[in-house]
C-alpha cells in the first residue's frame, strides 16, 4: 500500500468512516469543544431590543466599530418576541417629538407591509392608544438587521455577558453563547438589556421595587362571530369561573375586551420578571398557562365551540424590572412638570401607565406638557464609558412606567450611542463631553433635540 493510501485509509479509521453501522457518506461528528476567542471593538451594545437596535445603528452609521449582543434569536425585543407592535409615542400636541432612526425604522417597516400611519393632527385625547403606530412584527425584524448590517455592525445572537470589569480604561466583557465564550474588550458600553443586567454584572448599582408591574402575553384568537356571541352571558359565566377559581380574576380582567380585540394586550401575569433565566422561564411557563385556560374556558360557551389560538408571541413581555441608581434620577414631577433639563438629550412622550393587579388607569400628561430624558439619567452613578438606554433608564417607578415605551426608548438608544461615540472619538468618558457636539451628531442622524419646551 502506498503511503498516502495508507494514511487516508487510517484517517478514515479515525474517524468511523468505515465503520459498517455508518450510512453511506455519514462521518463520526468531532467532540464537542468550546470555541474561545477575542474581539475588539468601540462600542459594544448589550441587547438588540428596542434600544439596543437604535444605539447600535447610530454608533456604526457615526463611524465607530460597533458590536451588538442579543441573547434571543431576533431583534426587536417587545416590539418583535414580546409581540408589542404598536409603537409610540412620537407625537405631542401637534408635533413631532422623537425622530432619527427609531422613526425610519417604523416608517420603512409601515411601508414595507403596506401599512398607514395615524393622523397625527388629530387629538388622541384619553385615548392615547389612537396615535401608537402599529408595524408587521416579522418586517420590522428584517429591516432592523438590514439596517444593522448596513450599519457595519457586528450582530451576535445567542451570546449573554457573565462577566463585566473595568480595565486600563477599557470595558472587559466575557460573554458566553451556544459553543462559544468571547472575550470582547471595548472602549464604551452601552447596556440596552431592559433589565440593567451588564450594569448589575459590572458591579454598578440598580434597584427595583418590591412587587413589580404585571407582564403580558400577547396572542390573537379567531374563529368565531362576534356579532352573534352573547357577551352578557358569557360574562356572567366567566364571573362564575373567577369566582370558583377556575379562573384567576387578576389575569384577565375583562372577558369582552378580550373577545372584541381578538385578544391582543389583554393578560396579566403577576411577577413576570426577565432578570435571569429562571424567572423568565416562569414568566413565559405562566402566561401560557393562563392562555391555555382561558381558551378552553371559552370553548366551552356559546358560540365559541371553535375558538383557536392564531397567533402567540414567544415570550411574556415584561413591563418592569430593575433599573439603574444613575447620576441623576427622572421623577414623577419631573415627567409631568414637562421639565427641560440643562443636558436633555431626547423627549418622552406618554401616559404615566402603572399597571398592577386591579389594571391600569393612565394619567395624561397636561396638554403642552413633554418630558425630557437628561444625558446624566444615561449613565450610571461613579461609572466611567458607561452608559444605558432603554426601560432600565434611572428614573423613579412611576416616571418609569411612562418611558419604558418604545418611542422613548428610541430617543434613549440613538442619544446614548451618540454620547458613546463623541466619548470615544474625544478620549472621554461619556459626563464630560460637550453637549453642543452630541446635539450636532444627533441632528445629523436626524433627531429630536430638546431645547425648550416652548420649542416643542
């Protein structure tokens, strides 16, 4: 035998390609091995949600190196899995309040499915759900990767940080993913997790109440007339479900809500939390549950012998988690005075929305009145090249309740990214840049800057 017969022939030995029990062409899989390796980068945004998608867009389109990490499978976060697809708010009182890239996205993803935008000259009055911008889940997703590929950043599904440290001026962030544990070493940091997470793991301070708002899981059912049903006895017969304990009477709150919506934002689920596996494993495991139960129910009443499930979102969207103790903490007064701080950054318009066991009941804000979001509630307190977007904002829990919706959080992702960039490029930390340069980046990626609320 010639050698390089034989050392093919004891290659495929090695390897059981000869073994008999083997089909034809099937090869012995190698051991599973832990990939390692190192990126360097700019920025390293941390979640693809609502802010995290918008950050990243903005430091690559400004020119930084920009990696993005989502331990999901999708961009979009409540928007896309949590199935929240009615952005808003972007217009207050006749005008336009948030724009830049948040904006151009749910306008090309309107577009796309052929899709209309509200009246926005309109009052929404009491009903500020008139001005939220419904978008097609799925095309929203798309372009928000096209739009981050476009971007030249580096998307990494499936990775999670387990651990965070500050070194030589640089954030050290280890990350760990299906087969693969990254090192990757970055100037700034923008955590968009919702739930501060990189800022807890950095060892950064958070906080959260008590008893945190109920999380939702949305979903679509079908298959009957709602014209013909007898919603009167069907209330009377769900009311006898809570009251015996079929049902829970906290869930859902509102049987003909429920059947006139089709389902959409109709649930409640008590202690839905994200912050780690375990609790968002609950959280998902208990809003299905709740659906399951009620469908069933259901069936059961007249006219509804063939309800089915449409549609169900992947996860229970959270509403409230922990959010940042930051350099200065957005209030309830704040929010509603419409205060304009020296260092705005964004605006935030909606309701303040606490949902908790009973529902919820929004406050409107006053007419004239818009909040603003200050750079220093971006970033956490004693941080350096540190900041955060998003729900996990520092702010109080009713303050918060209002800019955790995705206009805001918009605004929040593409200012922070902006901060980030100017840091980065100025050898700063993100405190001590100049406000007149972030304003200036920022409007050249066409955002809303706060001025004075008279220019509102």
């Amino acid at each position: 035998m010639k050698r390089r017969e034989a050392l093919t022939a004891l290659g495929a030995v090695s390897l059981g390609i000869t073994s008999p029990s083997l089909l034809h062409g099937e090869v012995m899989g190698v051991p599973y091995s832990l990939k390692k390796g190192k990126i360097d980068t700019d920025i390293l945004v941390i979640g693809g949600g609502t802010a995290g998608v918008i950050a990243a867009i903005q430091a690559g389109r400004a020119g930084a190196r920009t990696v993005l990490i989502e331990n999901g499978s999708m961009l979009g976060g409540t928007t896309t899995t949590g199935g929240v697809n009615f952005p808003g708010i972007f217009f207050a009182w006749g005008k336009q309040v948030i724009s830049g890239i948040g904006w151009e996205l749910v306008q090309d993803a309107v577009s796309l499915a052929d899709g209309m935008l509200p009246d926005f000259s309109i009052p929404h009055g009491r009903q500020h759900w008139k001005h939220q911008v419904r978008v097609n889940p799925a095309v929203y997703a798309l372009l928000a990767e096209e739009k981050c590929i476009q971007a030249g950043v580096h998307i990494r599904f499936y990775e999670t940080p387990i651990q965070i440290r500050f070194h030589n001026n640089r954030w050290i962030v280890l990350t760990a993913g299906k087969g693969i544990e990254m090192e990757i070493t970055c100037h700034q940091l923008i955590d968009c997790t919702g739930n501060a997470y990189a800022a807890s793991i950095a060892g950064l301070s958070v906080i959260r109440e008590a008893e945190t708002q109920p999380g939702t899981l949305q979903f679509r059912i079908g298959g009957y007339d709602l014209k013909s049903l007898d919603l009167d006895r069907i209330a009377v017969n769900y009311r006898r479900a809570t009251d015996s304990g079929e049902l829970n009477p906290h869930e859902f709150m509102n049987v003909r809500s429920l059947l006139a919506n089709a389902g959409d934002n109709v649930q409640h689920i008590a202690g839905a939390d994200s912050t780690t596996s375990e609790t968002h494993t609950f959280a998902n495991l208990a809003g299905r549950t709740s659906l399951l139960k009620m469908v069933r129910f259901l069936r059961t009443q007249p006219g509804l012998k063939y309800l089915k499930i449409e549609d169900m979102c992947n996860e229970t969207a959270v509403r409230e988690t922990y959010r940042i103790d930051g350099e200065y903490k957005i209030t309830y007064d704040d929010y509603t005075s419409g205060h304009v701080f020296d260092d705005a950054v964004s605006y935030s318009y909606y309701p303040i929305d606490l949902h908790d066991a009973y529902g919820v009941q929004p406050k409107q804000l006053e007419p004239g009145k818009v909040a603003t979001v200050p750079l220093r509630a971006l970033i956490p307190r004693n941080s350096k090249n540190f900041l955060v977007a998003g729900r996990c904002v520092s702010s109080d829990r009713l303050a918060n309740s209002a800019l955790r919706v995705q206009g805001s959080c918009m605004g929040m992702g593409q200012a922070a990214a902006a901060a980030a960039v100017i840091a980065f490029k100025q050898g700063k930390t993100p405190l001590d840049i100049s406000l007149v340069d972030l304003g200036t980046l920022l409007k050249e990626h066409g955002a809303i800057v706060p001025a004075s609320q008279k220019a509102v």
